[in-house]
C-alpha cells in the first residue's frame, strides 16, 4: 500500500484519505491465486454429477474451501505468467486437484446441512467501520 501523508489534515480528512487510498489499492490489485480458479472450475465439474437433491444441501463454496486450505497456492500477475503457470498446473497438479476436490465433498457431505456466516470482503468492512466512525466523529462534534 502508498504511503500516508496527513500534513496539515484534519482528523476528519486523515480517516476519508486513508480510506480512499485503501480504496484505490484494493482495485488496483493485479494479482490472484490461479489454483482458485481450477478449484472452482473442478467443483463446478463434480457439482454437475451430483443429484439435484444432494446439492440443496452442500455449498459449494465450502467445497471449495476445504480443497484449497489442501492445496499450494500459486499466484500469478501477469497473463503471461497466467498462461505458463496455468499449464504447468493442469500438467502437474490437475489429478491432485480433482482428488483433493473430491475428498473436500465428502467432508461437506458427512455434515450437508452446516449453516455458517459467510465472511465480507476486508474492504467492505473497512469501508463499513470508516464510515461508522466519521459518523461518530460528526455527531459528537457538531
């Protein structure tokens, strides 16, 4: 992230430039993790198999999570790097991917119906907890 400069800001000013600053990297992030994007694309895969009725009660996305907390990350920053790592990954790493997806189903399947609280993006609550405090700020100071 930049750095901050508050010279001659108000406390006020301090907490709306940092935010947008903060705003400004988050879209300005060029980078993620391409096993994501295979896990996604083999949970999907299995997703298709499955009954209609088992799949009311898994969330995929728990599927997906579980796979990947069992998989290396690989990050990419480029499409260049995208397409070579993409490769090797499909080369090296495609049946571990579709294994480690395949026992990640069965952990959700053993518990299908576990409710949870999905997590916000760190932006979004970041953004939520500034503006919550410039409004604290605007009420006990006018």
């Amino acid at each position: 992230m930049g750095h901050y400069n508050f010279e001659g800001c108000s406390t006020l000013q301090q907490i709306a430039k940092a935010d947008a600053q903060t705003r400004q990297w988050h879209r300005s992030k060029t980078h993620h993790n391409l096993i994501e994007v295979l896990v996604d694309k083999e949970v999907e895969r299995q997703w298709l198999q499955l009954s209609p009725r088992l799949t009311q009660y898994i969330n995929p996305i728990e599927v997906a999570v579980i796979a990947l907390n069992h998989l290396p990350p690989m990050y990419v920053s480029s499409e260049q790097e995208q397409y070579h790592q993409q490769l090797k990954a499909k080369a090296e790493l495609s049946e571990l991917i579709v294994t480690i997806v395949r026992q990640a189903f069965a952990a959700v399947m053993r518990d299908p119906v576990k409710f949870s609280n999905p997590l916000f993006h760190a932006e979004e609550t970041e953004s939520q907890a500034i503006q919550e405090a410039l409004q604290a700020f605007l009420y006990y100071h006018w």
